[in-house]
C-alpha cells in the first residue's frame, strides 16, 4: 500500500518538474529568435540590445498569446525571470576590471558617484512625493537612469522582489530616454551646443547615458577616445551596482522590521544580494586576468543570452492593463530623471572636470 502511495506522490513532482523544464526550454527558444530578431541591421543600428527586444517581445507574446501556452510552463517562465536573472547579473562582473576604472583615474569614479547616488535619490523622491508612484516602481525607474539601463532594473527588481510589470515601466523608461540620447548627445556636440573636449565628452556620455549599449553607440559618433573613456565610466558606473544594492537591501529590512508585518514575521535581518556580490567577485576574477579571453568572451556571449532570457521572461509576466495604472506617471518620474542627467550631469562634468582637470 505504502509503495503505491509513494508511486503516485512522485508523478505529480515528476510532471511538474517536465513542465518546468519546458517552460525554460520554450523561452530559451523564444530568447534565441529575439537574438536573432536584435541583430537586425535596422534594430543593431539603433543600439537596442537584445535585452529590449526580449522585455517587448516577452511583453507581446504574454499578453496576445499566452493561453497557447500550458500552465505547467509557467514554473519554468518563472524560472527563468527570477532565479536565471541573479545568476545572470552576477556574472556581468566579467564585463568589468579594475585595471579599467583606474584608467579614468578619480575623475571618471567622481562623476560616476555622483552620478548615481543624485539620481537614485532625485528619482525615488520625484517618483514617491511627486508622482505618487509606490515605493518599488520609482527605485526600479531610478536604478534603471543611474546605473546601468535594464541590467540594473532586473538587479533592483530581484532584490525588491517587485511585480513583472513594474520593471516593465521601468525598462520603458531606459529605452525611450536612452535612444533619444544617442542621438540627441552627438547632434549637441558636434552642432556647438555642447562645448567639452574628449575627456569632458567621454565623462558625460557615459556618466549619464542609460545603457552600455546606447553609450558606444552615442560616442562612436564623436571619437575613438572618446568611446573609450565613456565606456569605462559606463562601466564604473556598473560596478557602483554592488555597494547600492546591498545599501537598498538594508534599508528594504529596515522597512520590513519596522512595519508591524515585518516584525510578525521577525523580518530583520538584513538582505545581502548574493547575485551583488557574485558580480564583485567576478570582477575580481577579470581583473586578475586568470581566465583565457576566448572563454571570458564566450562566457559573456552565454550572460548575454541569459539575461535575455530573464527580460522575455520578465515581458511574458507583465500584464499591459497593469502597465497603464501608473505608466504615464512611470514616464513622467523618467522625464524628470532624464532632465537631470543632462542638466545635473553636465554640471557634474564640468565641475569634476575643473577640480581634477
């Protein structure tokens, strides 16, 4: 009797487990046609990586589709939108060395500092107080414009614990105001509207831009060196990822312990992102150079892909009705953000640049 009884407990287990698989197989497929989708001449130009193209995508297929797809995959489209995500965000660290970040010297660490802590603050104040977004949405737009686009918006959203459609906003935000830089920064500089040298450009190129990827291709159009010093601000910029997110994950048990929930669940403990420190360890590892660079690039192609993944996931869960309770107020809260980056950080640049220069 007990044999049979453990028999039939195990075939449930057994077909959740065969649903699970599927689901991240169907979105490991889905994420291998956005890639190719991304890689269009038409979308490649533009600077849209594939992880934009995942989120809306993802965003298409869940919202027209996702009947078609059985209800045991949900688990794996989970999956993949939660825990593939941490593994995925730890392992950028490889795009990142120190050798690099002391190449812009204090100048570049300066403005990316500032950078980052004014708008993560300008953001969750204007979003909170002005636009009277909750507490997730504005951190989520804010970590987006601060740090580093939509890599930093599936960090923020892991740590918060967030709902999909919250950093479906967000990632809006990032594609909307960073396209529009990549055009909008070189048409100033080279038009004279803009008056900075190489080093002033590369600073606020990439002390500001949204994404790495908008970065290069908003500097490419002004000079090699200047490419070269945005990027590595950029990715300055990537590495301030670590310290904020475990200053967000204190404050978040802070909230909780304080809250009379929080303290009913004896939620007090402080919450350390191991992805976050996955990511500095990893940046140690690249900067020790102790890894070939055919496997460190290999590697980097197999994050890429994960982490579109993640965002198809991520699109997949997010539901366009609940986009539209705070979407407009999501965009203005990026409007304002997006005005202090090219107000505030070319004052920032400029500054940097006189005290250092």
């Amino acid at each position: 009797m007990s044999t049979v009884q453990s028999a039939s407990s195990l075939a449930p287990a057994a077909s959740s487990t065969r649903g699970q698989l599927n689901g991240i197989l169907f979105v490991a497929l889905f994420a291998a046609a956005v890639t190719r989708l991304a890689a269009l001449p038409a979308i490649a130009g533009l600077g849209i990586s594939p992880l934009i193209v995942g989120i809306v995508a993802g965003a298409a297929y869940g919202n027209a589709l996702r009947h078609g797809m059985p209800e045991s995959w949900a688990a794996g489209v989970n999956f993949s939108a939660r825990k593939l995500l941490r593994i995925a965000v730890a392992f950028f660290g490889l795009r990142v060395s120190l050798q690099e970040i002391a190449q812009v010297g204090v100048s570049g660490f300066t403005v990316s500092v500032l950078v980052v802590v004014s708008t993560l603050v300008i953001g969750t104040w204007a979003g909170m107080k002005l636009m009277k977004l909750d507490r997730d949405t504005a951190l989520l737009t804010a970590a987006g414009s601060a740090i580093c686009g939509a890599a930093a918006v599936l960090a923020f959203e892991s740590t918060l614990q967030s709902k999909p459609h919250k950093s479906a906003m967000a990632v809006g935000s990032v594609v909307l105001f960073g396209t529009l830089s990549m055009f909008l920064y070189p048409l100033a500089l080279n038009g004279g509207w803009l008056h900075l040298d190489t080093l002033g450009a590369g600073l606020f190129f990439g002390g500001t831009i949204h994404e790495v990827a908008q970065v290069v291709g908003a500097a490419s159009n002004v000079s090699p060196e200047a490419t070269h010093i945005a990027t590595i601000v950029k990715m300055t910029r990537v590495m301030l990822l670590v310290p904020v997110l475990l200053v967000i994950g204190f404050w978040i048990s802070r909230s909780r312990s304080a809250g009379a929930e929080g303290a009913a669940q004896g939620k007090g403990k402080v919450a350390v992102p191991w992805f976050a420190l996955g990511f500095l360890a990893l940046v140690v590892v690249n900067s020790l150079h102790v890894l070939p660079d055919t496997a460190t690039t290999t590697i980097n192609m197999l994050d890429t892909f994960a982490l579109t993944m993640a965002m198809t996931a991520l699109g997949m869960e997010t539901r366009i009705a609940q986009i539209r309770q705070a979407g407009p107020r999501a965009l203005a809260t990026g409007a304002i953000l997006y005005a202090w980056l090219i107000g505030g950080g070319l004052a920032i640049t400029l500054g940097v640049e006189r005290l250092f220069g």
